[in-house]
C-alpha cells in the first residue's frame, strides 16, 4: 500500500499534468487542490477560511517540503519537470477535475478575467455557500462582500459569473 507522500505525489503528478506543468502561484495552488478535494480525488488536507479563501496550512507546509526535495520549483509559479517524477505512480483523476479546471482557463481567456482573482473568487463562494450556512446566492454575496472589503476591487465584477460557473459544476444551487 502507498504511503501517504507517495499518494500526495501521485495526485500532484496528474495535477501538474492536467495543468500543462504549472501552477499559477500559491493561490492558484490551495484553490486548484480545493476544488480537487471538492470533486472527490484525495487529497488529505482540511481547508479553513483564510484571507484569500479556502486554504490549508498542511497543504502549504507540504508544497513547501516537496519544493524543498526538487519535485517541483517555485519561482513566483509552481513549475513541474516530470523526470523528477518518473518513480511516482501515476493516477487518474476523475474526469470531472481537467474539465472544470480547462473551463476555467477557457471562461478566463474568453473574458479576460484575471485567472488568479476568478479562481480565488470561486472558491471563496463555493466554501462560503457550502460550509457557512448560506442558503443562496445574496446571502453568500453579502457574506463575501463582508469579510473581504479590501478585495472587493478585484472581485465584485467576478461574483455573478464565478456563481454562474458553480452553478454548471451542481456545486451551488439556485
């Protein structure tokens, strides 16, 4: 049976697949691994509110080690080079991730909205919706809205399309 580190490799291998490579820094890392946890693949890490959203310090903690042993390289992005995996096991995600996560960069793209400030937006109404007791999308809005006042500039325009986006997902309701 695999170790926990070596099933934690396993599934940043296929993330970092899915993603051509790269991670768009560390809050594109704790939202892309959010959203992985949020559709079932494994991953062992609790997420808690922070400033930016969803994060997990445990996840941090370990990017942090495997930055450290050479898996991956960070240099303001989280950069994959897959000879430094090539005795880790390789795992499928469910389908359900690389089309969530292709969508994301093609509504991205399409509209030009900022990836980093879409994706944080995302999450940060998904966990509010899921986690806190709102029961719609004013309220989740309202409760958006005040705990992050100071993001607001980036984020007001991106909550009805980040909502619309979760809504196709089924990981809100009407």
């Amino acid at each position: 049976m695999s170790s926990f580190f070596d099933r934690f490799l396993s599934l940043t291998r296929a993330i970092f697949e899915m993603r051509e490579g790269r991670i768009y820094g560390k809050v594109d890392m704790q939202k892309t691994y959010y959203f992985t946890k949020e559709f079932d693949a494994f991953v062992p890490f609790n997420f808690r509110w922070g400033k930016l959203g969803p994060f997990s310090y445990e996840l941090s903690n370990t990017f942090d080690i495997i930055t450290r042993q050479g898996y991956i390289s960070y240099d303001g992005s989280y950069h994959y080079d897959e000879s430094n995996f090539r005795y880790i096991e390789d795992v499928e995600l469910p389908s359900i991730i690389p089309q969530f996560f292709y969508e994301l960069d093609d509504e991205c793209e399409e509209e030009g909205y900022n990836r980093i400030h879409f994706i944080e937006c995302l999450a940060s109404i998904h966990f509010l919706y899921k986690y806190s007791g709102m029961e719609n999308r004013d309220d989740t809005f309202s409760r958006l809205r005040t705990l992050k006042q100071n993001r607001m500039e980036f984020l007001e325009h991106l909550m009805i399309p980040s909502w619309q986006f979760l809504l196709k997902y089924n990981l809100v309701t009407r």
